[in-house]
C-alpha cells in the first residue's frame, strides 16, 4: 500500500476561464466565489502551496450590492506615505467612481497576502458593465 499524498505538478495543471455576473449579488458573496476560483479550491487538484486556480472574469460589478448600512458606513482607506495623507472613501462613492477597484480590493484581500496571491489575483478581470474583450478564451459561466 503507498501512503504518499499525490501532489500536482507544475506541466499538469488546466487552467480554465469562467464568468461571474454580479447583478443584483452581494460584493462579499461574488468576492469569495471568484478567490475559491483563482485558488483553486473547487478542484480535486488543490495543493495550497502553488498556483492551480483558474482565470475570472467577473461582469456587471456596478450593479453588485451590499447588504445593510454598508453602503453608508463602510470606508475605504488608504495612506499616501506622507504626513496627513489619510484618504478616505466611503462604499457609496467608491461604487459611483470605480466599482472595479471595490470589486478588486474585495477578492484582494480573501487571496494569501504574499507572492502567491499577486500571481492569483493576476487572473482576474474585472468590468462594470456586461462587455468584455475575453471571447477568444470560450469562458464558462459560473453559477453561484
């Protein structure tokens, strides 16, 4: 009997593309189903310490929602290096202005916070509305 624990490698790995439509869905529920799909935890594959995940186009995510106040109370910061340089956002306006830079941060920060995660999040493509320039690839529709 062979105890070893298969482990994939790197020439072996199928890399797909799948498209998530955010219309009329939770940010935070879109979010980790797109970083469970550039992980690649819903493949019998998955191995923690590499790469396996597949591509992510996810569409429409102007008309994500977000549950409760959080339009109001949620805030994005972020600091320029500079003293006094604390910019601030807030959920509403960073919806108005860019709701692909929301939509990012969100799935950003559900990746692991290292090299690993950079080369996932690589993977991802974000858009506001329905048009996308990724037809070549025949991406399949993810259903959440």
């Amino acid at each position: 009997m062979n105890n070893t624990t298969y482990s994939i490698k790197k020439d072996e790995i199928q890399r797909k593309w799948y498209i998530i439509d955010a219309t009329g869905k939770p940010l935070g529920r879109v979010a980790s189903e797109a970083a469970k799909l550039l992980r690649g935890k819903h493949k019998p594959t998955y191995t923690p310490n590499m790469d396996v995940g597949d591509h992510v186009i996810i569409l429409n995510c102007s008309k994500a929602v977000f549950t409760g106040h959080k339009l109001d109370q949620k805030i994005y910061r972020h600091h320029s290096g500079y003293i006094g340089g604390m910019k601030e956002v807030t959920a509403r306006n960073m919806m108005d202005k860019n709701p692909e830079k929301a939509m990012m941060l969100a799935v950003k920060g559900m990746l692991p916070h290292n090299s690993l995660g950079s080369q996932m999040l690589k993977k991802l493509r974000v858009y506001a509305n329905d048009t996308h320039e990724n037809m070549a690839q025949k991406p399949e529709k993810w259903e959440m």
